[in-house]
C-alpha cells in the first residue's frame, strides 16, 4: 500500500484539531506527573489515541510506538509518534509543541512529519525526496562562523536529575556563538535547523520518538545528524543535529 505525504498530512492535521481543542480549554485540561518533572496531559493520550487508530486502519501492516502507550507487534516496520513533544509548553499555553510522526522500516526512516498547530507550520519529509515546510522545500543554513551562528539546545538530561546535565557544554557553546535559543520541543528544534532559522541543536537523554520525524527532516533538508563524538546516525541520548557548516567546530565543544 502506497503511503504519501499528503495522506500523511491529513492524519497529522487531524491529530492537532484534536490537540487544539485541548489547548483552547487548558483551564480544564487533566494533567498527571510520570515523574517529578515530566507531565503527561489527556491531550496527549487522546491524540496519540487517534494516531494509532487512524494509522492502522490506513496501514495495518505497520507496528506502532507511541511515547504513551509503548509497543505493539512488528517493530521491525513501524510508526514512532510522540503525540505532543513539548507538554510541558502546551500545558503553560506556550506556542512551541508539536506532534511528531515517523515510519521506520528496517531501521530506515521513510517518512517524518512534524506538527506544530498553533503556529500552523507542518514539516515533513520522504526519503530522498526533500524536506518541506507548510508545501514550501526548505533546505539548512550556510553559515559557517560559529561565531555568528545560534544554536538550541534542551535540558531533558535534568528532569532526570542526571550528573551530566548539559550545563557545562551550554555555558561552553553559549560564549562561542551569538545567539542561543531553548525551546521545549526537540521535533521544533530539529524542524528549525533543517529551515535554516537555527544552524544547529544538541541535546541528550531523549527518546527515539522525541526526535524520528524531525530527524529525517534535517537530513532530507541537507543538514548533519551525529552523536557528540561525530559518528554518524540518529543517536537520540547524544543528539546533534547542525547545517554542517559549523559541524566540526561544535564537536570540538562536545
């Protein structure tokens, strides 16, 4: 069965009418802690609810993985949602969430999608076909000076209260760059460098589905994905993602 991006899209974009109507009504949203510092809201469960109904009964020859709801059978070809990256944002009516959508078959991304419906901005990417932005084919930045560049980074590695908290490798980053940016959705992040509006992002200890959809993104649209040592892949708890033109500069930083 033939999967394009616009069906896709009409899947993803229903998702966020559903997250919308959460986000609209935040006064009587119903939110609980999985952790000390990590929330889940009944926006996420209906949303990522939807998405696994919806994209079975389109595709049922494809497993599921869902932040809330975990796994399903056939992980070998599969969906990697985060239903919304950046709960704690949409629970304080920020702007910068998303819903974040990636087919995986065989260890290969195919197809990402990232969502941010209160900015109406939809990414998506097939591979070897490009990255696009609300129809429009994006591509990174060509900056080369990490002198001039700005760069985002996220703080997931202290809601574990982990030793390596990134505070160091930010304070080091911070005082080489311009411009320095945190916010709270690593799928936006990685939209954003893959749109040329930041030239790179890092992050550590997140999950395959916080970054599967935009990860393709940054590729599709030209950019560098590695771990902080330079090897090459998708490294989701060693996640740097940049325009490859200050690629070599940040490791030296890692």
């Amino acid at each position: 069965m033939t999967i394009s991006l616009n069906t896709l899209e009409n899947i993803v974009r229903k998702a966020g009418d559903i997250a919308l109507t959460h986000f609209k009504d935040l006064q009587n949203l119903e939110i609980s802690q999985k952790s000390p510092r990590d929330f889940v809201t009944a926006a996420d469960v209906a949303v990522e609810k939807f998405l696994k109904t919806t994209l079975f009964e389109h595709y049922p020859q494809y497993g599921f993985w869902g932040e809330e709801s975990g796994k399903t059978e056939n992980q070998s070809q599969r969906w990697i949602v985060d239903p919304i990256d950046g709960t704690h944002s949409f629970a304080k009516g920020q702007y910068f969430w998303s819903i974040s959508v990636a087919l995986e078959i065989e260890g290969q991304l195919i197809f990402g999608a990232v969502f941010a419906p209160a900015l109406n901005d939809y990414y998506c990417a097939k591979k070897g076909d490009g990255a696009f932005k609300n129809g429009k084919k994006i591509t990174v930045s060509g900056e080369t000076d990490l002198g001039n560049a700005m760069i985002a980074t996220g703080f997931a590695c202290l809601r574990a209260y982990l030793e390596d908290n990134n505070l160091e490798r930010f304070g080091r980053i911070a005082q080489r760059t311009t411009g320095q940016r945190r916010f709270g959705s690593a799928a936006m992040d990685l939209c954003l460098v893959a749109d040329g509006q930041v030239d790179a992002f890092w992050e550590q200890e997140l999950n395959l589905y916080d970054v599967a959809g935009g990860a393709l993104i940054v590729l599709e649209a030209g950019g560098t994905l590695t771990d902080f040592k330079g090897n090459p892949g998708i490294f989701p708890k060693q996640i740097l993602a940049t325009n490859g033109g200050i690629l070599d500069a940040l490791l030296t930083l890692m």
